[in-house]
C-alpha cells in the first residue's frame, strides 16, 4: 500500500461519521467552549476535530510532511486550528522520526519502540522503512507560546515518556497512549504525572472510549492493572487529573 492510500484509508476509518457523537460526548467531560486542547501525535485528525465541534482551540502537534499537508486541508477553515509540524521531547534541538509507509499511525521518534514492535504478537510485518530528521520542541515551549491546555493528548508511539519529561506545569487533564509491548514507558508516565501532580487516574483500552474503571484510581492501583493486561489487549489510553470527577462515570 502506498503512503497515499494509507492515509486514504485512516481518513475514512477515523473521521467516519457514526464516531463522531462518541468522541464528542467522551470529550466534553474534558472541554468545553473555548477551552485549549493540545493534540500531540495529530494524525489524521479525528480528536482535533471532535475538540474544535466541542468549541475548544486546538494546537496539533503533527511532525510527518504528508499528514500536515492532509491537516492544513482538513482545517482549513477551522479559525481555532494552529499546526506545529515537529516533534516534541525533553529538550529542544533535533530528533529523527521514523516513517512506516504502509500504516502512518504508527511512525515514532523511538527506536525502542519499533525493536518492540519487532516479532510481537499483533505487530507482524511492520516496516519503518523511512526517517527524517525534525526539529524538536518542549510542551513547556508549547505552553509558553499557545498557553496552558485545559486537556493535553499524547499518541506518539513509545515516546510519550520522552514528551512529559519536557513538561514542568500540570494541566486540567492529560491522556497518554500505552501499548502493551511497551509497559514500561507507561509506567513512566505514571510516574512523572503523579510528580506532576496528576494523581487520579482511568483508562480506555482501544478505540472504546469506555472507562475501565467505574472511579478514579491512584497510581499504583492504575500500574497495576497495566502490568497485569494480556498482550492481545495491544494499545489504549490512560488518563490522568488532580480532578477524580473527570474521569469517573457520571
């Protein structure tokens, strides 16, 4: 498959119409009119979108070329929409992304990720078979130039521990994608957000926007539960606020 027709074809499967009232009513809880959103691992769009109908601004963090220009077209009359085309970490300077052609959702900055991914049950023939090297900025640049997010969501693949380490000021609630291959990063995360003062947590596994836990639970309960998920559980989302109402049900 080419790069064109694979982001062809994650345009159709994430912006279909019958997700949109379930990311929206997920999201709410989050944002609201007004309200500031930082989409770091943009993609193709799907949870920028669903933040700009709730009424909040979006800055999409989104480092792949043919993305952007995908981007820029898809809001391209979004006044509440800025693009950043790079990368963020613990520092600024320079990292080199790595291209996978055939399934753009999964390119990262993290050589540790992809030697995960290698011969991992549900990661069969996974190819990053291009890198280009990018600017790398700070979600504390980000802050200083944009403001603080009312919500922050982090999905870089592997790199997610990278980019809350150049975070030093909590926002209202933050989400981070883990992956089962890769658990350890996870665990960093917690860790750091709990440092952060992030210390109420929930998840969703997959695309389900379904809470697992019926109340916030603290760190050690959430480590938990991530060490003891299967491997074919894959990927999901783990959420962190001072708020424990934010990511209860009700």
């Amino acid at each position: 498959m080419t790069h064109a027709a694979a982001i062809g074809r994650s345009l159709r499967l994430y912006h279909a119409p019958g997700r949109q009232p379930l990311l929206d009513g997920f999201y709410r809880r989050f944002l609201g009119v007004g309200d500031l959103a930082f989409d770091v691992g943009c993609h193709v769009g799907d949870r920028a979108a669903s933040f700009l109908r709730i009424g909040a601004r979006v800055v999409a963090v989104e480092p792949q070329p043919r993305l952007g220009r995908a981007l820029r077209l898809l809001f391209r009359d979004a006044p509440g929409f800025t693009l950043v085309p790079a990368l963020i970490g613990a520092t600024a300077g320079e990292a080199v992304l790595r291209l996978n052609s055939a399934n753009p959702t999964v390119a990262t900055a993290s050589a540790d990720f992809i030697a995960a991914a290698q011969g991992a049950p549900g990661w069969e023939g996974q190819v990053w078979d291009a890198e280009i090297p990018l600017p790398r900025t700070t979600l504390d640049a980000l802050i200083a130039a944009h403001g603080m997010p009312d919500f922050v969501k982090i999905d870089v693949e592997g790199w997610e521990a990278e980019v809350l380490a150049g975070l030093s000021r909590p926002p209202r609630a933050l989400s981070f994608e883990f992956t089962t291959i890769q658990r350890g990063v996870a665990h960093a995360c917690i860790e750091r957000l709990t440092a952060l003062g992030l210390t109420h947590f929930n998840a969703c596994l997959g695309e389900s926007m379904r809470w697992e836990f019926s109340r916030a639970v603290d760190a050690d309960a959430m480590a938990a539960w991530l060490r003891d998920l299967p491997a074919e559980a894959n990927s999901g989302d783990v959420y962190a606020t001072p708020n424990p109402e934010l990511v209860s049900h009700g």
